[in-house]
C-alpha cells in the first residue's frame, strides 16, 4: 500500500469467490472502513474451487484454497488476502506475512439432522444407524469414537450446497462448523440442530479464525491493520498451528486441537487418530504459558511414549464404554468394579411434590435412575438440570433433554451451582439425590428459592474390598475413595485420578497428589490417563 498527498490508497483485497470467503472479505473491508481505509475486492478462484473429487480434510491445510491468491499477492495484483486460517499451510510464502488475525468466530460444530431422524435417547440425538455426511477424517474418527454404531460418508461442496444435500435427504445428519452457517445467517429452523461445544468435539487447528496476509515489506499497510488484530486470539491459535505443524500435519491426518485462556491459564484439547476409522487419542493439558506447549502435546503422542499398563476404576465399564475403549487401544489392563452398592430410600412418590416444581436437578445418574423407578408424572413446563454430559446421556435415555448442563459453565460444582442459581434461582427446585448428599448446588440457590430435598437413594459400602497393584487408580466418588482406604494403603508409584472436587478433597486431606480431568466423564477419564 503505498499513498501519495494528493491521493488516498485503495487497498485491493484477494478473495475466493464463494458465498463464505465474500462474506469474510466484505467483513474485512468493513473493519477496514471503521479504520479509514478504503478497499475493493478482487474474486481469485483457487485450485481447492476446482478440485470436487478429493475429500475436505485433504484440501484443508494444503494450499489448496490460498496458493493463488498469495501469488497475486507477491506479483503485486492483490494487496493483501483473506483466508479462512485453517486453510492455510503452517509456513508462509517467502516474503509473506500473516498481518492480522481478527475476533474469532465460535469454533463449535454443528450436528444437523433432519427432523424425522431425531431420537433424543442417544447420545447426540441422533437414531441409532443413521447416515451423517462428512468429508472430514477429523470429525468421522471422533464422531465415530462415541457412536460407532453410525455411517459416514463423504460431503462435499460449499456450505449451502452441503445443506441442500441434507434437505434432499441424501443423508440423515451432516456436520458443520458453527462459524460458516453462523456467518451466512443461515436458518435451520427445518432441522434439529445438536452444537457440538469444542472441548467436547475438538476442532481443526484455528477453526473459526480469518488470517489476513499481505506482503512482508508493506510496513505502513502491516501497522494499519493492527486495529482490527486480536493478539490474544492469534496467541491461541498460534498453539493449535504449531501441533499441526509438529506432527507434520498431514491430509489424512484426523487431527483436532483447540485452545483457549481462562483465568489466565492456556488449556488445550487435542484429539488424533491414525486414519478416520482409528479410535482417537485424547489430551487435554494446562499451562501458564505458551512457551514449549505445542511441543509437550505432540510429545504426549508419541509412539515411543509408555502409557500406563494397567488402569483401576471404581466403576463397573461395559464392554461399549469410551473409557474401555480409549484403554484396551493400548492394550491397558482393566480392572472395573465398584466398592459401593447404591438402595433405594423410597418406593413410592409423592405426586403432590411435583405439582409445585419448576425445575428438577440431578447430580448424579444415580439419582436420574432412581427418581425415574419411581415412575414420576412429570409436566411438560418442568425444566431439567444436571452437573455434567454423563448424566445428561442419562437423561436422554428417559427421553428427556435438560435445559441446564452444567458442564457447560466448568467443572468446578460450586461455579457450576453459581450458574445455575441465575437461572433457576427464586423458583421451585427438587434435588433428588443421595442420602447426606453434599448439598453443594442447594446451598448455591438464592434464598428466595424454594428447595426441595428429595433422599431417592443411599450408598453402602462393600464389606471387603480387595486392593488393587494397578498402575492408576481413577476414584469416582468420596464413599468409593472411604470404601477403598478402609483396609488398603496406595503404593508409592501409584497414581491417582478423582471425579469432582469433592473426591478430590479426601486425597488433600490424605495428603496425596491426584489428578482431576476437565470433565467428569469418561471422555475426560480417557484424556487425564493418556496425559499422565
């Protein structure tokens, strides 16, 4: 860009020609104008725009949909570039430069299915055998790793087309990132829409994140374009490019990684597999800085790497399970078994309690299946909550879908409670729960709410229970942690996995180092033993 005194500049922005990139590069010239810079488009078309025959996930990341816009902008043609960053190969061009990075989009997938294929008793809503569109590696491994009982076949085309193809009942689902159908205005109102948040379906490396390139000697065009850069979206994403880079990100690789901050902490998922039918290796890890952080994730992955031999679980695991899965990949030993048994504490309801009851609360999946025995006349303003995506899946599997899961807001119960509370507080709550329960979420509530304590089971704990020499012992529960420590002592070398933090405090009372996955799952289960 240059500018003489008579004459302003105009600045000539290079664009794919698709509805999304001009929407991308339309919103670039706006931040520009808001700065006092005036530009024009100029539509390139891109090998990836001619090429229909090969997949998305090997078209992403290649230079496919950039190569010819960054040689008009080294001929000089072009001024600068918009992409979407995921397209981008890790390495620029000699003599180029990623200038800005603006506000990133919400880099969450979209699970769109057609209305007739909903069954809200699976997880991701999803009827069991259907037929979900994607070309994506990444998103078919994992997709698969929580229903395997799924097809999956390719999609491709633009956003509108790949919707189109659903609308013509050429499959039952397909999958997208929220960002382009957000970007486009897009309704669905015709579909089920399931969102896919990205700490629990990980996306591409900088999905959701535009990249404007322009040439390296364009010092004034480079110091312009600050005030629509986001430093701290282009730290982030900076994370996610290095993994990709470090593991020689490959076409076919299904690879996923996200990272945010959050009170000041680096967290990033990664999820990989080898090809797309591959069961996918999970990490999740946190840190104060982003200095060596791709390289200590990449290194987690490493063949070479050796995982524990045998893992305990205070849980029984049936043979479907993802934790038993993500384990018996790597030939982990299992040993399964709960050291509680659970009774029921009432066998009738009493119907005049739901009468009054605005929202019911479950902590736990016990409590979902022990108030569900009872066989509730519930009512359809009842709304549901429950603290994370095990319970919810329990939910389902009664057909009914909650409106608050707090998982959403962190993993901390009380911060989970907090949240809660702003919209539920002052109305009618019923916990039904455990006998001496903790009361976390209860004593959250503003005190114009009215609580109602419903006791539908009680835990009792094994007599004997015998000692286990595994390598990792995962407690899901404080009454399991109490059950185990009656007659047993940890060895040295053992290490310790909790659910929740109020399992976590009997370890801190004990005085032992433990650790405690981002979710109270068994995806999150998964993650924390893979990252030991």
């Amino acid at each position: 860009m240059s500018t003489d005194n008579h004459k302003k500049a105009i600045v000539t922005i290079g664009t794919r020609g698709s509805e999304l990139a001009l929407w991308q590069a339309n919103y670039v010239k706006d931040r520009l104008a808001e700065a006092g810079i005036e530009s024009t488009l100029k539509i390139i078309k891109t090998q990836g725009d001619n090429i229909l025959n090969l997949r998305l996930d090997k078209l992403e990341g290649k230079g496919f949909f950039t190569k010819e816009l960054e040689e008009e902008l080294l001929a000089g043609s072009i001024d600068m570039a918009v992409h979407s960053h995921k397209d981008l190969p890790t390495e620029n061009p000699p003599g180029l430069i990623i200038a800005a990075v603006p506000q990133r989009e919400e880099p969450s997938e979209l699970l769109l299915i057609l209305k007739d294929c909903v069954d809200i008793q699976q997880k991701l809503s999803l009827k069991y055998g259907a037929m979900v569109g994607t070309s994506s590696n990444r998103r078919k491994s994992q997709l698969l790793a929580v229903r395997p009982d799924l097809e999956v076949d390719d999609l491709r085309g633009n956003v509108p087309t790949r919707i189109q193809k659903l609308r013509n009942e050429d499959f039952d689902a397909i999958i997208l990132a929220k960002a382009g159908v957000h970007r486009l205005g897009i309704d669905l109102s015709e579909f089920h829409v399931e969102e896919l948040e990205p700490m629990e379906f990980i996306p591409a490396p900088a999905q959701g994140a535009l990249a404007i390139q322009i040439r390296e000697s364009d010092k004034e065009l480079y110091q312009a374009l600050q005030s629509i850069h986001n430093p701290d979206v282009a730290e982030q994403i900076a994370v996610e490019r290095k993994v990709l880079e470090l593991f020689e990100g490959g076409c076919h690789m299904p690879l996923g990684c996200y990272c945010r901050k959050d009170e000041g902490k680096f967290q990033v998922w990664t999820a990989k597999a080898e090809d797309d039918e591959d069961f996918p290796d999970r990490l999740f890890i946190e840190s104060e800085t982003t200095d060596g952080l791709a390289e200590a994730i990449v290194a987690r992955f490493s063949p070479e790497r050796r995982l524990p031999a045998s893992v305990f679980i205070t849980r029984d695991l049936s043979e479907n399970s993802y934790l038993r899965k993500a384990l018996q990949k790597h030939q982990v030993e299992i040993d399964a078994r709960s050291l509680i048994r659970t009774l029921p504490m009432i066998h009738k309801l009493d119907p005049y309690i739901l009468r009054s009851v605005d929202w019911i609360f479950f902590s736990s999946k016990n409590a979902i299946e022990y108030f569900m025995a009872l066989k509730p006349e519930l009512s359809k303003r009842t709304k549901y909550g429950v603290l994370g995506r095990g319970s919810e899946d329990m939910l389902r599997s009664f057909g009914i879908v909650p409106d608050f899961n707090g998982e959403e807001e962190g993993i901390d119960t009380a911060d989970i409670a907090i949240e809660f509370n702003k919209i539920a507080g002052g109305s009618t709550v019923l916990f039904p729960g455990a006998k001496d329960s903790l009361r976390t979420v209860q004593k959250a509530m503003s005190a114009d709410t009215k609580i109602i304590d419903l006791p539908v089971y009680e835990t009792v704990t094994e007599p004997v229970v015998e000692k286990s020499f595994a390598e990792v012992l995962i407690f899901t529960s404080p009454s399991n942690v109490d059950a185990y420590f009656a007659d047993n002592l940890l060895e040295p070398e053992q290490k310790v996995i909790c659910i929740g933090k109020s399992t976590a405090g009997k370890f801190e009372e004990m005085g032992v180092p433990y650790k405690l996955p981002y979710s109270p799952d068994e995806i999150g289960l998964a993650e924390a033993v893979f990252g030991l």
